[in-house]
C-alpha cells in the first residue's frame, strides 16, 4: 500500500471523529468531552489495529 493511502487511512477517521466530538460535545461538560474522547480514539485504535491485522 501506498505512503499517501496510510495517511488518509489515519487522516480521514481523526477528521471525522473531530467532526463529531464538536457535534456531540457542544452540550457536554469537560469530563464527559473528555470520557467520549478517550473512547472514541479506543475504538478507532481498535479497528485500525484489527484490520491491519488481517490483511
């Protein structure tokens, strides 16, 4: 795979996920941004760690 396909394969889903946690953190308090923060980048860690694994 291609240098430029890694970097959108991390790129996209961190712009995403910024994209949400502004969405949905508008009426949150810091402690809960900072709960959905932390897993939600679990969750994108796991998933890239999973399919990098299989392929």
């Amino acid at each position: 795979m291609s240098q430029d396909l890694m970097r959108l394969d991390l790129l996209v889903p961190v712009l995403m996920y910024c994209a949400l946690l502004w969405w949905v953190g508008r009426g949150l308090s810091w402690t809960a941004k900072l709960a959905t923060a932390v897993v939600t980048l679990a969750l994108i860690a796991i998933v890239v760690t999973v399919e990098r694994g299989w392929h």
